[in-house]
C-alpha cells in the first residue's frame, strides 16, 4: 500500500516539520528561560547569604545586598571589580573588558584551569562588604552538583552555605540540598591555626570522627556517601583555585587591622 | 506489563468505536463524544482500571502543585497527541506507525517541558525529568494506537483529553492526601490548624515517601472497584 519512497518521503517530512516547530519554540522561549535561570542563580548567591527570597522579589533584593562582583585570577589578584550602578552592573576597577563575575560560568573557568590555562576568572560576590561569597562546582553520583559558601571578613570563617543537584537520590544524596545539611558548615573554617589550607571535609561517621579537627568538618550523610565525598571534593578543588585569593585578602585584613591596633597603642603614648 | 496492558485496553474502546450511523454522530458534544471525556474517570480510568502512568503517579505526588502541573501537561499532550495522529491516520504508513507515534509525543512533551521551564521555572526544577518522562508514559501511547488511528480527529482529541483529565484526576486525588497528611498543607497554605500540633499532632512522614503514594493508589482502586462490581476480577 505504502512504497518505500513514500516512507522515505514521509519520515523526511515529519523530521523536517518537527524540527522546525521544536527550533522555533526554543528560539522563542530562549530569552524567559534565560532570565529564569539568572533569577535562580541569584536566589542560590543570596541564599548563601543567609536570606530566602522569592522568584519575585529576587533582582531587586540582590541589587541591594550584592554590592560588588569581583573577579579574581589564579595568583589571587583582583582583575575586576564591577559595581551597580542604579541597578545596572558597570565596571569600576581593574580591567574594564573583563566580563562581570555574575557571567563567569565556573564550570568553563575550571575546565580551563585544568587544562593549564592561565588565563581564568574566578568570581566573587560581596555581600554589603561583609560577606563573601564564591560558587562552587563539582561531580556527585549521578550528575553535577554545585553550591555557593559565604565567607566572612577574615575569609576562614564560613557564614553560609547552600548546595543544588542536577539528580542525586532522593532521600540520600538529595539531601544536601536541606537546610538541615547546609546549616553545618556556619562557623566552620577553611584554614587551620598555622594558616594552613584544610578545606572542609563532609566526615562520614561525622565530624567528631575528622582527624584535622571537628571545624574543619561537617556530618555527612547517611547512604549518601559517593555524593558527600563529591561535595568534599568539590570544596577542597574549588577553593584550592581560591586559595591565594584567601590568603592575599587575610594578609590585607590583617595588615589593616595591625595597623589599627598600632594607631590605638600609639594614642596613649603620645597622651 | 506494557503489552499486557495495551490488550486490555483495546478491548474497553471498541464498545465506543461500534459505528452507529445516526444524526447525532455531526454533533460536537454528542452524548456519544461526551462519554469519551467522562469514562476515563470511572470504568475506564488509565490509572486505577488499566493500571498505566503508575511511576509518575508515585513520583509527582507529594505535593499538590506540580500534581496540578503535571496533570495540565499530561492532558495537553494526550489531547494533542492524538487529535495529530487522528488527523495523519490515514497517511501514516503501518510499518512505521510507532515511531511516528512516538515521533509526535516527544515533540509535544518537549514542547510542554520548554514552556514549563520559560513561565513555571520552579515547578518545573520540582517536576524534574518526570515531564521529560510523559513519552515514556503508556497512556499516552495506548490512547494512539487503541483509539487516534482508527477514528476521527475530534473524538481522538475528547478521548485525549479524556484519558489525561482521568489520569490527573487520580495525581490530584493522590497529591491531595499526601499533602494533607504528608506536611499539613494545601498548595503551600497551611490547612492543620497551630493548635493541632500542640494538642500532640505530628505529620505523618510517610506519607512523603513514594510507598505511600503506592498504598494510597491501591485503596483508590480498592474504593473504585468496590462501587463497580464488573470491574472485579473472577
């Protein structure tokens, strides 16, 4: 009833036509999606922050509290620092061509940094000049897993974190995305006494059992062992990048507040 | 399971097919074209009669909303579905009928998933890959090749969207409960009053979790059975 050519010719058709109605809907739809996930990336930065927003209320929200994006090379130097202007993120220091911090997908800087590119941006958020806060990305069970942890001023202490999966079990793995799991890491802390790099490390058994000490781990979770030991990995991967970024800041800190304690000792002398 | 299923499900149809030629068959809603949407909800219900879509069925229902979203989804598709393979019928080649079946479902589920995640971003993130799933879903093809390619477009799309209301008919029955129980709520709005919890009331956990959902399901066919004595098997 059918011959061949006509089969030939009918796929082909209804290939062609289905391929037209799907190109043309994604086209379409493109720039809402691409809004939606910007929404979401800055309800995850303002998460990390320590404030739950709404999709609604989100842009203008992170307009407020983000009051700069910088973003930092691998030596840990400032390249650019972007600030909002009347809402409308302008750069102001560094290398104006460089793209804003909110636009660095850190999956493409970190497969550059791996493969030996020197050439990387890694970005950072600041939270009203108190808070800052670097994404995170790495590999779980079944697929990617990402996060945004929120340092303080003497960028060690960790005041914030959250955590997102593309599918981890549910029940298992998935749970590192409760608040219950990423409520842990608030006043833990990435560098030892000495000022040595310890990263935080998801302990199974918990963190009492965690050898560097119980501040720099947290509890990981029960059956969900392949994904904890990726959020491990991810922390210590992503924030080794960050290190010298860490460490120049803590010496800048540092120095600040020595020369205020100076300032302060020097007062009764001259009395 | 899923041919198993198909048998029964094109013997349900064929009373519905019998070709009467009357006056009444040009009219839109028809008594004839209203009880294609009506008998999925009761003797011919895809979830509880023929026992297809049960893996979404257990997956989407903790919580009302992406129940509500998914049930939206599931009819649209099977609606369209089946008034596009109704109105190619007598051109699809039988040799490769399935896969222009298929061909069409996975065109409109990716349709849907593309505007969920343009105006619904959080339902969507919750619904996950279970809106990718509804190709997968053997309603949808059951409804194709037992009723869209043997007649014409708008009883196959009543039937659509017949099957799909009667399949969210039971996610929403299902989501109902589990969200009432499962965490208190009704579509996020707390329903169990505060003075409840301090009387000594707590949510009961398993009601979140996927067995729950199983159980919930099999009292929904036990009740449905028990007022349709023919649907009993001897």
């Amino acid at each position: 009833m059918f011959s061949n050519k006509y089969i030939f010719l009918y796929t082909s058709g209804l290939v062609v036509a289905v391929a037209v109605v799907l190109a043309l809907t994604a086209i379409l739809l493109q720039p809402m999606q691409e809004r939606n996930r910007e929404v979401a990336k800055m309800q995850e930065i303002l998460k990390a922050a320590g404030q739950t927003v709404s999709s609604e209320e989100a842009v203008e929200i992170y307009n407020d509290l983000i009051t700069a994006e910088w973003t930092v090379d691998r030596q840990g130097a400032l390249v650019s620092e972007y600030r909002n202007v009347k809402s409308d993120w302008k750069a102001v220091d560094g290398n104006l061509k460089a793209p804003r911090a909110f636009d660095c997908d850190l999956k493409t800087q970190l497969g550059q940094a791996a493969s030996g590119s020197k050439d990387v941006l890694f970005p950072v958020f600041v939270c009203r000049d108190s808070l800052y806060i670097v994404p995170l990305q790495g590999k779980g069970l079944w697929g990617p897993i990402w996060g945004y942890l929120a340092l303080g001023k003497d960028f060690n202490t960790v005041w914030g974190a959250t955590f997102g999966h593309k599918g981890e079990t549910p029940g298992l793995g998935a749970e590192i995305a409760e608040d219950a799991f990423q409520q842990q890491f608030i006043g833990k802390q990435l560098f030892d006494t000495l000022g040595g790099f310890t990263s935080i490390t998801v302990q199974k058994g918990g963190a009492d059992k965690y050898a560097g000490g119980s501040e720099h781990a947290v509890d990981a979770i029960s059956g969900g062992t392949m994904t904890s030991n990726g959020v491990t990995a991810m922390l210590s991967d992503c924030l080794e990048y960050y290190r010298p970024f860490f460490q120049n800041m803590k010496a800048r800190m540092q120095a600040e507040a020595d020369t205020a304690a100076v300032a302060e000792q020097q007062v009764p002398v001259l009395e | 399971m899923k041919e198993k299923d198909m048998k029964r499900q094109e013997k349900a149809p064929a009373k519905v097919q019998s070709p009467k030629p009357s006056g009444e068959e040009n009219r839109l809603f028809s008594a004839k074209n209203l009880k294609l949407l009506s008998r999925p909800f009761g003797a011919d219900n895809p979830v509880t009669v023929q026992v297809l879509g049960i893996c979404s069925a257990l997956a989407v229902t903790v919580k009302l909303q992406p129940a509500l979203v998914m049930a939206v989804s599931v009819i649209v598709v099977t609606g369209f579905s089946n008034l596009i393979i109704s109105l190619l019928r007598n051109t699809i080649p039988p040799r490769i009928r399935i896969i222009v079946q298929l061909t069409v479902i996975a065109t409109l589920v990716i349709l849907v998933d593309q505007v969920l995640k343009a105006v619904a971003y959080d339902v969507s993130k919750q619904l996950s890959v279970f809106v990718g799933l509804i190709i997968t879903n053997c309603i949808v093809m059951g409804r194709l090749e037992a009723f869209a390619m043997a007649n014409k477009p708008w009883p196959a799309f009543l039937d659509g969207i017949g099957n799909g209301a009667g399949y969210g008919f039971i996610l929403i029955v299902v989501a109902f409960l589990r969200e009432l129980f499962g965490s208190g709520t009704l579509l996020g709005f707390k329903v169990i009053p505060e003075s409840f919890y301090q009387a000594g009331y707590v949510n009961n956990g398993l009601f979140i979790l996927p067995p729950m959902a199983l159980i919930v399901l099999g009292v929904i066919i036990w009740v449905h059975r028990s007022f349709n004595p023919n649907l009993i098997e001897k």
